[in-house]
C-alpha cells in the first residue's frame, strides 16, 4: 500500500512539474516562510504536492506550525494523547515520502 502511495505521490508531483505553478498552500507558505537556507519555492512546492497527496487540509495546517513552532511538534510527538499519536505517524510518513521526494537544489 506504501508503495503504491509513494508511486502516486511521485507521479503526480512529476506530473506537476513545478515551475511558476507551483503547488501552494499552508506547507509551502509556512516552508518559504520559515526562511531556511536549503528552502527555494520549487522545494517547498514539491513538499505541499507530497503534502496534498498524503495529508488532510487539517493536518497540513497543524504540521505547517510546525515550521514557526518546532517545540509544539516536539510536544506533539511525546504526547500520549491518541489523537496526537495518529497525527504523528500521518506526519512521519508524509516528512519520509517527501524526503524521498523531493531534493534541496545542490543536494
């Protein structure tokens, strides 16, 4: 099942291509935003794509908090609440597949 996810994941972000459509939304806004060296539009495009294919708009706003907010992914990640253990490894497997995926320019 994972691998026909990452299949898909991988299509649809080649498909997309990039360029100045690039895929928009909280991940992307919050990844330029955060203003990391390896951070370009066409990462953080290739990361919201991942992101659209692997995450809910919710849980794409929560992890987008991340980035301006990396102690709350800490607590989210040590939490016991069930809720946040199911949002954890939702989040894990999106940031794996979009690891794979997609490459800093230089990288």
């Amino acid at each position: 099942m994972r691998y026909f996810l990452m299949i898909g994941a991988v299509a649809s972000v080649a498909a997309c291509g990039g360029g100045s459509r690039g895929a928009t939304g909280d991940i992307s806004q919050a990844c330029l935003e955060a203003d990391r060296r390896a951070a370009s539009p066409a990462l953080c495009s290739c990361v919201q794509q991942v992101a659209n294919q692997s995450l809910s708009n919710g849980d794409q706003a929560r992890a987008a908090a991340f980035f301006s907010e990396p102690q709350l992914a800490q607590d989210t990640r040590q939490s016991d609440r069930r809720s946040d253990e199911r949002f954890w490894d939702r989040y894990k497997a999106f940031t794996e597949l979009a690891s794979q995926i997609c490459q800093p320019a230089g990288a």
